[in-house]
C-alpha cells in the first residue's frame, strides 16, 4: 500500500478507532442499566431495537445528506450528533427517552459509517480494496474489543460516566478528519437490488444476510442482560462480550478461507449447526467462567461469519454489473434482521426465562441448517468465484468496498459458464458460451453471426480452447 494511500486513509480510520471504542460497550450499558433499574426484557429489546432501526433509516438517507454538505460537515453533525443522545441518556433515564435517543443515535452512527466507508471506497482502486477493508474492519473490532474492556472502568466511576466518556469520545473522533487537507471523495446514490429481485438471484445470501442480522443483533443486545443475570460483574460482562468479539477478529478469516475451497452452501450450514451445537452446550453443560469463555468465543466467530460468506454466496450468483448493488441490498436485509431481532427474541426470554436466548439460538440455527440444505438441493452452490474477504461495512454505499478487482473478474468470467441474462434485467451480462464439451469439460466459445464477406471471429476468453479443438473434436464425435 503506497504511503499517499495510507495518508489518506489514516484519518477516516483513526476516527472510526476512537468513535468505535465508546460505541463498542454502548449497548452493553443500556442493556445493563435498564436490567439494573428492574425493566423487563421485552422494554430492553425494544430500546435495543430502536437503534438498529436507525441504522437501517440512515443506511438508505444520509447519503443524501453526504451528497449536499461534503465528507467533513457531515461527520462532524453526526458524531455531534452521537455525542448529544449519548450523554442525554446519561442525564434521562426514562425508557421511552431512550427509545427514540437510541433510534436517533442509530441514524447518526450509520451517517459516521457512510463518511468513513465512502472514503475509504474514494481513496484507491479496486485492487486495493481488500486491503481497505481489512484495515478498516481491523480497527472496527480493535475498537470493539478496547470498549468492552473499559466497560468496568467506566461503571466503578458511577452515575453517568460512561456516557460522558462515550460522548467525549465521539467528540474526539472528529479530530482527526478535521486536522487533513480538504479532499471531498466523490460518491454516488445508492441503488440497491429491491428485495423480490434479491430473492430471484440468490434465496440462500437472502436468508444467510437475513439470519446473521438476528443473531449479531441478539448477541449485542441481549447476551450482557444474560450475563449479567447469570451473576456475573459489570466488569466481567464486558470481558465476555470482548471475548465475543476477540472471536469474531480472529476466525471469521479462517471460516472464510475455508469457504473458497469448499461449497458455500455446506460451509453455511455448518457454521449454522455449530452455531446450534454451541447454544446446545451453554444450555446443558456445567461450565465455569472459564468454559463459557471459550464457548462464546467460538459463538462470535461463527455468527459474524454468516454474513461475509452469504455475501460471497451471493456474489458468486451475481452477474459483474449487480455486484454493488446486491452488496448494497443485502446489507439492508441484514440491518432489517437487526431491528427485528431484539423484539422477537425478549418474549422468549420473558416465557422460558435467561435461557431462553440460546433456545433461541439454537432454534435459528436449527432452521437455517434446514433451509440451507434444502436449498443446496434444489441448487447447488457455483464453485466460489474469487477469494473470501472478511469484512461487513456498514452502509450501503460501503457495501462497494468488497466488491474487490478479483471479484469482478470471477463473477464476469461465470457469465460466460451460465445463462444469467434474466436475473437482473437492467444489468447487461455476456452470453454464456456454447458448443459440446472439451475432454476436459470446459466450453467453446460463442460466434457472433458474421456480416456478409467476413470470416467468423473467435472471442479471445480465458480458458477458452481455440477453434481448431473444437473442430477436432467435433470430427471425432461424428458417428462412423
């Protein structure tokens, strides 16, 4: 990476490290303070919930906001933004304000992702991307794991400090992005795929977004009221929840590097059954502190694996032209997931008690095994069209960041191995080849009729064998 490009990428990054550190134990705090004052978990799903909706609001508004006013304005009013409802929770404590702080505070968080993500996007080419997205996903769960670690810090001090330091930090993010030259990157108009047209082109990246939404969304929101009523110390929640995400840095890589060399579909419903057998294990087995550490450890790094692999699933499917905008609609599946989650997983926390939310783990993986399978029978999966990317941004216009060269290049050289010319009917796609099977299984290329006077052409693609096999083999496969 050239030292212009990491010059220009440092500050949009540091700011996301410093912004994220307060962001990353901030729904463990609220979740914590309204057990603590004797809400029931149905109110605690729904105040969790609200800003998981303002995620999803934002991630198809503000960029018309970014569009207007430019990079810099816009992350300073949304970090202020940030800032203001975080320390307003601080100062209300009533459930209802915080209900509408925290869908506020949603939207504002996903306008500080829009900033950083289509910087970064602006900031090199698509050969660099992968290594964009690594450093950016890097500091988001560095940030994450650091906040979680402060979380004891922070409550032994009482009252409301861990909101005015989550909200210090949110002001101090912006630092950073208003100390450097000014450069406003170019972005356009996000234009997801609509979500009939999703389910058309790939039903299992649907499910596999929509499922790893619930999941993630439950684990944030509803594993420290867990915890906590399993008697463990605020400081001790937020160790766990670290451990949660220290597992989701460390293996969703591997998981993924698995799925280049397997079937995606069978490595989604593995990771689903694992995930099932893991909530199985906290449920059944006498642990320790010890033991559910490594449990839950092993949880984060299967359920935000879901989404990167169903996103390669998808993109695997996805003709060239529709990449970014099947990225883009299956993040706004994801994030409808997330609002979802709290309010459907709480009632069964409130019927069968704190056990209740590894049921209900353990049942969303059961159905998603079912489903995947059943789908991997109707359709088996296409041989992955290019190397795994851990990385989930956040909005819909940063959903173009995984859409790395290599990418591109898989998904055009499938075009010519299937007829995907009905998939997405505005998006143009090459004409899948034809003619009978070489030796070695690969196909022909597809001749264009000639104008009158003019020798047919043959397309140079890759791994395509030249006209004269073709002719051999056709001779040799004639009758007598």
């Amino acid at each position: 990476m050239s030292r212009q490009l990491l010059a220009l990428a440092l500050a949009p990054l540091l700011g996301l490290f410093i912004l994220g550190i307060g962001n990353g134990f901030l729904a463990t705090v609220i979740t914590l303070r309204l057990d603590a004052a004797g809400e029931s978990a149905a109110v605690i799903g729904w105040v969790s919930a609200a800003y998981f909706m303002g995620l999803a609001l934002g991630a198809l508004l503000n960029d018309r906001m970014l569009l207007r006013i430019g990079h810099i304005r816009a992350y300073g009013s949304f970090a202020s933004l940030v800032a203001v409802t975080v320390i307003l929770q601080g100062l209300v404590e009533a459930p209802w304000a915080w209900f509408f702080l925290r869908l506020i505070g949603g939207w504002a968080t996903v306008g500080v992702y829009l900033v950083i993500e289509s910087w970064l996007l602006a900031s090199g080419e698509a050969r660099v991307r992968g290594r964009l997205l690594a450093l950016y996903m890097i500091s988001l769960y560095a940030a994450g794991v650091l906040g979680q670690l402060l979380l004891g810090v922070t409550e032994a001090m009482g009252g409301a400090s861990s909101f005015m330091v989550i909200g210090m930090l949110a002001s101090l993010s912006v630092l950073p992005m208003a100390m450097i030259p000014q450069f406003t990157p170019m972005i356009e108009k996000a234009e997801p795929l609509s979500p009939f047209r999703l389910v058309m082109l790939t039903p299992t990246g649907v499910m596999g977004s929509f499922g790893s939404g619930l999941i993630v969304a439950g684990v944030y929101a509803l594993l420290p009221l867990y915890l906590q009523r399993a008697g463990f110390s605020v400081d001790r929640v937020g160790q766990m929840m670290a451990v949660v995400i220290l597992g989701a840095m460390v293996l969703q890589y591997p998981v993924g590097r698995w799925s280049d060399r397997h079937d995606r579909q069978l490595v989604l419903i593995l990771i689903s059954a694992f995930c099932a057998l893991i909530s199985a294990a906290v449920l059944w087995l006498p642990l320790n502190s010890w033991g559910l550490a490594g449990l839950l450890f092993l949880l984060g790094g299967g359920v935000f694996s879901f989404y990167p692999v169903a996103l390669g699933h998808a993109a695997d499917r996805a003709p060239a032209g529709a990449l970014v905008r099947m990225s883009q609609g299956l993040l706004l599946i994801n994030a409808i997931g997330s609002a979802l989650s709290p309010p459907l997983i709480s009632p069964v926390l409130g019927k069968l008690g704190d056990a209740g939310l590894f049921w209900s783990f353990g049942a969303l993986g059961i159905c998603l095994v079912l489903f995947f399978a059943w789908r991997r029978s109707v359709r088996p999966a296409p041989m992955p069209v290019a190397p795994f990317h851990a990385g989930t941004p956040m909005t819909a216009s940063g959903a173009e960041l995984v859409i790395t060269e290599d990418l591109v290049k898989g998904a055009t050289e499938h075009e010519y191995k299937e007829d995907l010319t009905d998939l997405v009917p505005d998006v143009e796609v090459a004409e899948p080849l034809v003619g009978p099977p070489l030796p070695d299984e690969t196909c022909v290329a597809h001749y264009p009729e000639p104008d009158d006077g003019e020798e047919p052409v043959q397309h140079a693609l890759p791994g395509i064998e030249s006209v004269e096999a073709y002719l051999a083999v056709s001779e040799a496969l004639e009758p007598g």
